[in-house]
C-alpha cells in the first residue's frame, strides 16, 4: 500500500468514529459496481489518452444508485477497504443530458478525487465565469467546458 493510500485509510477510520460524518458514502467494504459500467468505459478510456496516462486506472465505475444520488451531486468518489482500491459514480439523472466534453470533464474530475492525492476543490474563476480548474466544485456548464477544454487537459496531465 502506498503511503498516500495508508495515509488516507488512518484519516477516513478518524473521520468514521464522527457520527456526523458522510464518512459512510466514501468509504466501502465493497464494491458498488461490478467492474466499469460500458457506458462509462470509453469516456475512462478518452481521460486516460487526454492525461498521458495519469488518470484512468479505476476498476470500479458506474451509476449512482437513485437512493444516494441527488439532483445536485453529479458525481462521488469513494474507496473500498481494506486497501483504499477507488472507485467512482455518477448521477444517472444528469448523464445522459450531458454533452460528451462535460462527460469528460465529469469523469476527469472525479477520477482526479479517486486516484491522486486531492482530495479537495480549487475555487476561482475567471471574467467569464468559468472555472480557472478543473478541480471547481460545481460543472460550469457545456460552454465553458468547451471554452476551456485545453486548459482542462492540461490540468489532467497534473495529477501527482
């Protein structure tokens, strides 16, 4: 286990004792999905290109189910124990009324929580009103998805 991976486990077991935590939607003794939904495999696949490699590992995604998704979540990285294996979801509600950047930038963002060491958001946005970072914690919508595509991509590659 890498030291990141061991370092997450010791904070999420802290964070588990806090009753108030949503600890339980991001720590899992298993799986929620049975290996990478097909329809989110060749979007898995295009980041993994766009990254150089540096996201797309995942063995785990698909679909958050109806009772843990809602309507403002579009999408969750979790991890399952004992050895913190990620695994992302999204919301079907949003899905299929997405275009296919903002599918990729979705799916890059959560893979971002899943596989590197961030776990967090960057705020900031600029004249425009679109994010500076992909790592903003909200979709800025298809317009600035695209307007901001390569700046985006560029972010992929940085996931160490």
């Amino acid at each position: 286990m890498s030291p990141y991976r061991a370092f997450l486990y010791v904070v999420l077991i802290m964070l588990s004792v806090n009753s108030c935590s949503n600890i339980n939607k991001i720590i899992k003794l298993y799986p929620d999905h049975d290996g990478i939904h097909p329809h989110l495999k060749d979007i898995i696949l295009e980041v993994k290109e766009l990254s150089d490699g540096c996201l797309g590992h995942i063995k785990y995604a698909g679909f958050l189910e109806d009772k843990t998704s809602n309507d403002r979540i579009l999408g969750r990285a979790s991890w399952i124990l004992p050895f913190m294996e990620p695994q992302i979801g999204v919301n079907p509600k949003h899905w299929y009324k997405l275009a296919k950047v903002q599918k990729i930038m979705l799916v890059a963002h959560e893979l971002y929580h899943a596989e590197t060491p961030y776990l967090g958001h960057i705020d900031g946005r600029d004249e425009w009103g679109c994010a500076n970072h992909l790592m903003y914690y909200q979709s800025q919508g298809r317009w600035c998805d695209m307007f901001k595509y390569k700046q985006y991509v560029e972010q992929m590659k940085d996931c160490k």
